[in-house]
C-alpha cells in the first residue's frame, strides 16, 4: 500500500508549537470507499489495490520510459518481464464469474477520484460483450451497472461513447465528465480497413473526418494526455494487428482483464500482476457454483449403441434439471428470492448431430413431448433466426420458455448467464478437455453471485456417463481444474422418482380453499356470485391486516376489534374489490363484507401466534486502545551514536576526514513531536481519537530516556536517532490494550404481529405420513411430509430429524400447549454471524401464559460457538418481544434449546420447561 500525506497539518492541543504530516498508511481512502460503495469481493478488492498502487509507482503520462516504468512495476510484482506494448500495460488473470466487468468499473472511478482521469477506452472481443458492456457502464437502470453507489456519478454520470454515436455526441469536450470510449475491436479492425468510393481508398470511418468535432476522432483519441485503455478478454488483442491499433492510441496506463493469459500463440503473457484463477475460485468456494461430475451407478456402456448412451445421459440430465428446477422454486418461495428458471446445455459433435438431437428432445418420444417447444438449437445454421436470437438472449428470463439449449461451438466469451446447471456434453471428443472448456459458461451464481448454502442450487452438475473413468483420470492432474472438481454418482432408483412441490399454506388460507371448492359445487348461479364476493372479502381483510399493524394504536390483535381499525381495513377493502364497480349489488356486497368482519377476526385470531415483526440486526463492532501506562523496564534503553561527516578527497592523495555534526535541523519538533508523528504513520492509530493516551505514554517513555542521559543534547539525539524504534515499543504495549467490542444487537422497532407464513417443500409420490406413524429406518424421515396436526399453524409439515417430528407429537398430544407452528424461513428476521445468516428456530408454541421459541439440537452440539451465537440472536429476539408485549397486554417470549437425548414422545411439555 502507499504512503499517502493529507494536505492539512494536524494541530496538538496539548502544544500549540506541535504540527505534523499524517501519512495515511496502508489504507487508502478513496480505494476502501469504492470497495465498500460497490461491495467489491475479495479478490477484487486486492486487485483494486494493485492498480492504486502502480498508479502511484506510474508517471501515467505519454511517451513514458517504458524501461523505467517496468523496473517500477518488478519492484512490487517481479513475476511481470515485459508490458508487451509500447506504453505500461499490466494484466489480471481473473477467473470467468468472480466479477471482471466489476472490477473495471472500480477502477474508472478509482483512476477517476484518485487521479483525475476523465478518459477511458474499453474494448470488446466480440458484439454479444460489446452490447453487455454498454449496459453495464451506461445504464443506471440496469441490474449490474457497475457504478452503483458512486455518489459522485449520479449527478455527473459518465458519457457513453460507442461505435455508434461517437460523431454525434455534442458535449464531448467538457471538463467536468467522464467519458467512456466503448468499442468492438471485431468492428474496430473492420473499420481500418478502409473503404472505397469512385475508386479512391478513404480513410476508416473512425479515422474519417467529423463534421461537428472538425478534426478526425481517432486524433483526438490519441492527443488525450489522460486515456487509460480497459481490455475484456485481454488474450484477444494480442494478435499484431490489435496490438498496432492500441499501441496508435497511446493510451498512460493499460488494464487487461482476462480468465485466459495466453495469446494466440500459447505462450503465457509477461504482464500478470494478479491472478485468481478458477482452480483458486473453487477452492474458496464462494463466487462460482460447485462443478460436479456425474455418472449412473453400476454404469456399463458395453452393449449400449452410442445412440443408447446419448439417450441415458440426456435422461439422467432431465432428472438432475428437475429436481434442480423444484429446488429453486422451493429456495425462492421460502426466502423470497427471485425465481430462477435452470437450463440444460447439449454439446453436439456438429451441426447434423444436433439437429438429430433437436429432433429427438423436441418429439413425444421423450418424456411424452413434455419439452418440446422448450428446446433451442444454436449453431451456424441458425444463427441469423431473430425468435432463435431472442430466446437464446433472454434465457436468464423466468418466462423464457427454453429449458435445453443445443449447441456446436457457438458459446464464446460474453455469453453471461447465472442459470445453467447441467451440461451434457455428447460430442465425441477428449471428454477432460471438452468439459474443461465448457464448465466455465455455467459457473455464475444466480442470486448476487453468492452461494445460497443449498447444495443443489449451488451445483454445476456435467453427464459423462461414458467417458467417467478417463475425466477422474485427468483430475489427478494437479494443473487441470478437474482437479477442483466433485463427483457423483447417480442412483438409478433415486433418479426415477419425481418430487412434487408441497405448498403448505396456514390454517386460515385453507379454510378459504376448501370454501372455494364449496362455492363451485353451488348451482345457482346468483347464490354462488354471492358466496364468491364473500370470500373474496375475507381474503381481502385477511390481506389488509398486517398492512393494518402499522397503524397507531394498534397494538395486539385484539386491537383488530376496534371500530376505527376496523373502518381503516373495510376501506382497503373497498379500494380493492369495490372501487370503480358500477353494478346494483356494489353496495350490497360491501355491506356483506363489512358484517362479515368481526366473525372473521375472531376466527383468525384464533388461529394465529402473535409474533412481533422485529428486523434484529447486528450493529458495527466498536474498537479502541485501553488507557494504560507505559512498562518502560525494557526496550527503553538507548545509546546516543557517534554522528560524524566524513570527507574524502577524489584526487591526489584521497585524504578522509571528519567533521562532527552540528543537529539543529529537528530543533522546532520537540521529542514528544517527534515520537508521536512516527505514532500515527501506525493504521490504526487516530490522533483526533488518541493524542491524549499517545502524549501521555510518550511523555512516560521520555522520563525514563531522560533519566538515563544527564546531558540535554545527548537525550536530545538519542531521541532523534531512536524516534522509530521508541514510537515502535510504545505502539507493542499499545497492541496489548487495543480492544474490539462483540457486534451487540441494536434496538429494533417492533411492529405487533406479522401473519403466518406459507411452507414450501418437497415430497417424493407416496410420501405422506400420519405425524404418529412410526418411521423405520429414521433417515427417511427428511424426504417425508406429515399430516394430521390439528394445533398447528399448517396442515403439513417436513422435519429434519426423528428429533422434531417427536417434539411435534408431544406438541399436538400436551394439553397445556394452545397452538404451535415450524415457521417457515421467511417468518422471523433474527441475523446472527455479523450478520451474514439468518436465524430459523425450530418450534414456536403458545400456552396459556407464554410463546416460547424452541430449539432442538443434538446433545453434543449443545455448547458449539455456532449454537451459543444462535441462542443469543434468539434471546435478544425474545427480550425485546417480551418489552413489547408487556406494555400491550400480551405474554412473554422464552427461548428454550433443548437437547435431542431429552426429548421422547412420552415427555409432556412442561417438562422440557
């Protein structure tokens, strides 16, 4: 990191004459605020730092000694021999979905803030990344434009200046913006090329004259003092003709930007100053999905046609799509994430091949035509279809109809999508290699590039039932990313049963369901008008009431009863079923509607926990140094040394001789000045925050340095010449003081009551039990739903061990409990572990005097880190639950983790209490 000065002196309140030069070391301001604004991962961080560092170590200026400048680059990064252009360029090595385009935003506005630079060129390979990037770049509105949270260009936001507009855009020249240069080098080498009229060879068009500009925009490129050139997928423009066509820029600094640092020529580039490799990526495992390896158990090809082979591997690649596809339905539902459609990619020998493919995927000969109009063949042959295009553009879309995508070597750089999950690669080929090259269009993260922590959702799954032993072969190969790879292998009977989705609503929405079901066995067809207006009513107050606990004054349910809140739901109501209705019966129904409310209250009520709506989240982490005084025994005891100027004559006899040194130079810093300026060059330290502590230990180490000198001169050098290493022995001890305060949990807001939660799950055909069957073996219990809850806030519920559905039984079976539920993930917000998770307790239970949040856990788990953190985000919830509904009438919260040797269906309740 640099060592940067601040342009203001600080001033000691202790001793007006006192005034340094804080160094600001090791951290850099402008570079951690971007990091934080635009929530840079890890390794996107240190290469920001990079690029902050070499910005300073560069003259960024034209025409630089590119000599000097490398031997500036090789002080910090020696790995880098040779720019490889003819201006200082260096490269990052960054694996595909970490986040590249990310980072070249951060680093516009790093070069931007920190160095006043205005003007940017970025290149792209290809058209599909070309249009990608002027989205992220010039679109504000765009889910990944990358300069989201840069305060400084909401009101000045960059100009966008592409291929398609550079002639026209009037405000080029203004000072006070930024202006990004976007350009496809396809489309940027075509150009200077050249065309022709009547015969005479003009100019390319970028080097043509411009009517507004009056000059040629290509030299106004090339005169800019400050343009800083971006390369995405840098190993494309390592070709000489894009390398003479950048280097005519001459551009001050160059970014590349590449998951491939090697040109065409296979040699490695010269420049890397960073590398995160995917092999790396998969090993953190954080910002890419988990590629797997799958094969059929017991699988034998011998027998098998190849035909038969494809055949095999396309089904078990449907099976692993579907239950992918109900797992991200079930993770969105229950998080209240966006729904994400997968896709399955098809890799054909050629073009016949997939059309053979195409042709077999889109008949009912597979799976009875359930996919056909789902499939899209992209290659050569179908490349200009503009519906082909449009589907294939929009594949990220959840009403995108494509749910198997065929391909022949069509899938370049750019082709950025985060919903791939299954690749079946069928072309006859080295299957390590062909995998290799292919995994890499299916490791972005669909939900903010993060893992979600469910392994299907996190999972690239690749078929290659047929070539299984030749690829683990090749992942010992310690070069290979195969080598980062799982491998599964499918069970043939577990792959045949297809789970179904289980919605599991709350009591009150079932009771509307089976209701519905009444209203259409009703005949009449006037009757059953009326009795649908009336359960669209009650859906609808049901659906206004916690909208309604926002209000003043309401505070419990009970409030629910009051004639104003009343009057507060029915109007909502009547916004939304009868407003603008202009038939006879409008005012007829609503009267029904209106009647019907206290009725329906006292039903919900009946059949709902009241759990206070708390967002409990914790608050950043305090840090401080301790007040202490200085142990001055050791590391305090200092020698003056001899301080001479020796002078050697160049010629004749080359005579040395001494001159003692006259120290007047440190005369206006006094010691206690001079040892706490080299105090603060510390990180850590913060003279506004500490010059009372940092004058006090200092002055402490000066009485004991003076005790040992009677002479004023000599404690005055030892103190010049000892200045680092006193600053550094006070800055040990202050080490031992410094203090970093738990994350507490800040005081929440409480509303009154939040509504019950839906259950979303899974189940296997045949997969529901009675809560009081006996389950053998145990394991099965996770795959199976249960029914025959009459307390419960649901109908069905899955558990996640013999454990719950045990505590669930003494639940239903205990007198003293009212109601209980298993909230669904989405029904509380406690965040626990810095607030990176989410906390879901197992069981909440009401009795006649207290709600109780429990917890089961196995008994030797009891004391874990993990479970204590949970325990406590859960008692804070509790506490302030408890203050809450102390002052309205309500009961007490109590959280209870209870350990799983304790619980046996012949407990009662109040036993565990």
């Amino acid at each position: 990191m640099n060592q940067v000065k601040f342009q203001t002196r600080k001033k000691n309140p202790h001793n007006p004459d006192f005034s340094i030069n804080l160094f600001d070391t090791t951290m850099n301001k402008n570079a951690n605020q971007i990091k934080q604004r635009l929530s840079l991962r890890q390794p996107l961080q240190e290469a920001l730092d990079i690029v902050a560092k070499l910005s300073d170590k560069l003259p960024l200026q034209k025409d630089t000694d590119l000599q000097q400048a490398l031997e500036a680059v090789q002080e910090s990064y020696p790995q880098v021999s040779d720019f490889e252009r003819e201006f200082p360029s260096i490269c990052f090595s960054i694996a595909t979905g970490v986040g590249k385009t990310r980072l070249m935003g951060a680093c516009v506005t790093y070069l931007y803030l920190e160095k006043g630079i205005r003007n940017f060129f970025i290149l792209a390979p290809n058209l599909t990344i070309y249009e990608k990037l002027m989205e992220d770049f010039g679109n504000p509105a765009y889910a990944k434009y990358v300069f989201s949270g840069i305060g400084e260009f909401v009101h000045n936001k960059p100009v966008i200046i592409t291929g398609e507009n550079y002639a026209q855009l009037g405000g080029l020249f203004r000072d006070s913006e930024v202006r990004i240069n976007i350009f496809n080098v396809a489309k940027f080498n075509s150009d200077n090329k050249g065309t022709k009229k009547g015969g005479v060879s003009l100019a390319p068009r970028i080097k043509r004259l411009s009517e507004y500009l009056g000059q040629s925009y290509w030299n106004y490129l090339t005169d800019l003092q400050d343009l800083v050139i971006l390369m995405d997928e840098a190993h494309r423009y390592h070709a000489d003709k894009s390398k003479k066509a950048i280097n005519e820029l001459k551009p001050v600094l160059g970014i590349e930007l590449t998951a491939t640092p090697i040109d065409e020529k296979g040699n490695a580039f010269k420049n890397i100053v960073y590398e995160y490799s995917l092999a790396r990526a998969l090993e953190d495992g954080k910002y890419v999905k988990n590629p797997a390896i799958a094969t059929r158990k017991n699988f034998r090809a011998q027998g098998l046609s190849a035909d038969e082979i494809e055949k095999i591997k396309l089904e078990d690649a449907i099976s692993i799509h579907q239950d992918t596809k109900a797992e991200l339905i079930l993770y969105a539902r229950n998080t209240g994430a966006k729904l994400v459609k997968p896709f399955v990619l098809v890799v054909c020998r050629d073009i016949t091949h997939a059309s053979e493919v195409y042709a077999y995927i889109n008949s009912t000969e597979f799976y009875g035509g359930q996919y056909k109009g789902k499939v899209l063949q992209i290659d050569s042959s179908t490349k200009k279809d503009e519906e082909i295009d449009r589907q294939f553009v929009e594949l990220e879309k959840y009403d995108n109809e494509i749910e198997i995508v065929i391909h022949v070597n069509m899938l370049k750089e750019g082709w950025d999508v985060s919903n791939l999950y299954t690749i079946v690669p069928l072309r006859a080929a080295n299957a390590s290699i062909l995998i290799e090259q292919t995994i890499g269009r299916g490791l972005r993260l669909p939900f903010n590039g993060e893992r979600t922590g469910v392994d299907k959702i996190d999972k690239l799954t690749v078929i290659a039932h047929d070539n299984f032993e030749s690829v683990i072969a090749e992942a010992q190969n310690p070069e290979s990313v195969l080598n980062k790879m799982s491998f599964i292998q499918l069970d043939e009977q577990e792959l045949k049963p297809k789970t179904e989705l289980v919605f599991s609503p709350s009591v009150t929405e079932v009771s509307f369901s089976r209701e519905e079901k009444l209203i259409a066995k009703i005949e009449d067809q006037a009757k059953r008008r009326e009795a649908q207006v009336g359960l669209d009513s009650k859906r609808a107050i049901i659906k206004a009431i916690p909208t309604i606990g926002k209000m003043e004054g309401v505070r419990t349910l009970a409030d629910l009863s009051k004639p104003e809140v009343k009057e507060r739901v029915m109007y909502q109501v009547k916004q939304e079923l009868f407003s603008g209705q202009t038939d006879i019966f409008a005012e007829q129904d609503y009267q029904a509607a209106y009647e019907a409310y206290d009725k329906l209250v006292t039903d919900y009520t009946q059949n709902i926990i009241e759990i206070p709506r708390i967002d409990l989240v914790q608050e950043e982490a305090r840090a401080w140094f301790e007040d202490f005084d200085l142990f001055t025994d050791l590391g305090f005891d200092f020698k003056p040394l001899s301080e001479e100027i020796m002078i050697q004559e160049l010629t004749g006899d080359r005579k040395i001789d001494s001159i003692g040194v006259v120290h007047g130079a440190f005369r206006r810093d006094t010691p206690a000045n001079q040892i706490v300026a080299e105090l603060i060059n510390y990180p850590e330290i913060d003279y506004d925050e500490y010059s009372e502590l940092l004058f006090k230990l200092t002055q402490q180490a000066l009485e004991y340095i003076q005790s040992q000198h009677d002479d004023p001169e000599q404690f005055r050098l030892v103190v010049k010449q000892y200045r680092k290493h006193i600053a550094s022995e006070i800055y040990k001890q202050m080490r031992t003081h410094f203090r970093i305060s738990d994350r507490e949990y800040g005081e929440p807001k409480v509303l009154p009551f939040v509504k019950i939660e839906d259950w979303n799950f899974t189940v296997v055909p045949g997969g529901r039990r009675h809560y009081k069957d006996v389950i053998k073996p145990a394991s099965l219990i996770p795959k199976l739903v249960f029914t025959g809850f009459e307390k419960a806030g649901h109908l069905e519920y899955k558990f996640d061990s013999g454990t719950e559905k045990d505590f669930a039984f003494i639940l239903e079976n205990d007198n003293e409990v009212l109601k209980w539920l298993r909230p669904a993930q989405n029904q509380f917000r406690i965040y626990w572990a810095n607030n990176s998770k989410q906390y879901y307790p197992d069981f909440v239970v009401e009795t006649s005097d207290t709600i109780y949040m429990i917890e089961t856990k196995a008994a030797d788990q009891m004391e874990t880190a993990e479970v204590l953190d949970k325990k406590k985000a859960a008692e804070t919830y509790c506490l302030y639950a408890s203050r809450f509904t102390a002052g309205h009438g309500g009961k007490p919260w109590k959280y209870v983790l209870i350990p799983h040797d304790e619980v046996s269906v012949n407990r009662s309740f109040g036993y565990f209490i």
